[in-house]
C-alpha cells in the first residue's frame, strides 16, 4: 500500500485567486488603454509627456485642452473626473490641482467636487449591479450583516469620516458600499461632505501654488505615479488574500 502524498505548502492556484489575478491584470489594460487614448488623441496625457515643454507651457496647454471644449468644457472636466473615480489607481490630485488653474479656486473645487460625488455614486451602483453577488460570497456574512446595519442607520457619518481622511482611498469605499444595501443618497451626501474641504484646498492651492511656482507640477507627478503603484499592489495583495481565504480547505 502506497502512502498518501504529502499535502502540498503551496495554494492553489485556480479558483477564485486566479479571478483576482484577471482582476488586476484586466484594471491594469483598463488604465494603459486610458493613457494610451489620453495620448494619442493629445490629451492630458500626452501634455505632460512632452519633454520640450517647460513646467508653465504644459499647465497653459492643459488649460488650453479645456477649453478646446468651450462651454462644455466643465462637462468634460467633471467627466473626467468621474473616470478617476471609477477607475480607483488614478489619483484624485491629479485632477483636483490642475482644475484650480484652468476654471479658478472655486469652480474648480465645485467641479472636482461634483465629478466625485457622481462618480462614486456610478462606482457603488456598478459594484451592485454586476459585482455584488460575487465579491459577496468571499466574506463573512455575519460581519458583513452588522457592518451593513450600521451603514444604514449611520452611513453619512461614517463616509464622511471616511473621505475625509486624505489617505483613505475614497474609490474603494464607493466599491465597498455597493456590497451593502446603504442608501445611495447616503453615500453620496458623505462624500460630498467629507470631499469638500479637499477638493477645494487642491483647487485653491494649485491656483495659487502653480501660477507662481510652475515646475511643482513635477513633483505632484511623481506623487501621483507611486500613488497609483502602491494602490495597485495593495489592491492585488487584498484581492488575492480574500479569494484564497474563500477557496475550501482540503
């Protein structure tokens, strides 16, 4: 009689953490093609890649990109700002900085401001309508039962608190409330409330900061690629570790 083989110290690797690698590796196409677009249509992104530009000529051609739209020119801004919110890597301050320049301190508050609490309301209602009945499965019922209790009653506070922690991934709690039965009005509203302050000092301060001191907007690029990797990798890490505490002991 032949004995058994030894368990194996390795996870397995189908299953539901091989879902969270398509996950990553599919947001990781969804922002390469955005960029790629962004470029090649001599978007926001092909500005800012231009090495023959000074600091001030790459903010005057964003502005200029904007207003290329004319009197749609906030629509388009507020859609992309809903596009950084649904796409949840892309940083915020990306956008927020750049739109006190191009629409002044207030509207570009107002408008950051309005891009984000649409967006998060997309983002929730697309985690409810195509993602909920599978990320739901790889948690536990119980918890998510009384954290959705609390949600309902307090929900407005606890996103406001939420959101208005500047390192709190705000995307993610729009994905988060879409597992929940929380009224959407209620996420919005917090968001609206806890965004406020950060979305207006980001247009006030960039209004002021860029106009006087053009070559900051390097900085704020380097800080928003390490922002987007590190939110990449945390994202993976917790995708993974859910989906392989979800697949069934041997």
């Amino acid at each position: 009689m032949t004995p058994a083989d030894p368990p194996s110290s390795h996870p397995p690797t189908s299953g539901p953490s091989q879902v969270a690698r398509l996950l990553g590796a599919a947001l990781l196409a969804a922002l390469a093609s955005l960029f790629w677009w962004s470029y090649r249509t001599e978007g926001v992104v092909y500005v800012l890649c231009q090495s023959n530009l000074t600091a001030a000529e790459k903010i005057q051609r964003l502005q200029a990109f904007f207003q290329q739209f004319g009197p749609f020119a906030p629509l388009a801004y507020v859609a992309l700002v809903i596009c950084e919110v649904v796409l949840a890597p892309l940083p915020g301050a990306m956008l927020y900085a750049p739109g006190g320049i191009i629409f002044g301190g207030f509207w570009g508050g107002l408008l950051s401001l309005a891009g984000n609490v649409l967006g998060a309301g997309l983002a929730c209602q697309l985690m409810r309508t195509f993602g909920q009945s599978y990320f739901v499965r790889f948690l536990d019922r119980g918890a998510l039962r009384h954290y959705e209790t609390r949600l309902i009653r307090s929900g407005v506070g606890i996103v406001f608190l939420l959101r208005i922690n500047p390192l709190t991934s705000s995307d993610f709690v729009s994905y988060a409330a879409g597992l929940t039965r929380m009224p959407l009005w209620k996420l919005m509203l917090g968001t609206a409330l806890g965004m406020a302050p950060l979305c207006w000092a980001q247009a006030y301060l960039a209004g002021e900061l860029l106009t006087a001191f053009p070559n900051l907007i390097y900085p704020l690029l380097i800080a928003c690629v390490i922002y987007t990797f590190c939110v990449i990798v945390v994202a993976r890490r917790l995708l993974k570790q859910t989906a392989l505490e979800a697949e069934p002991a041997d």
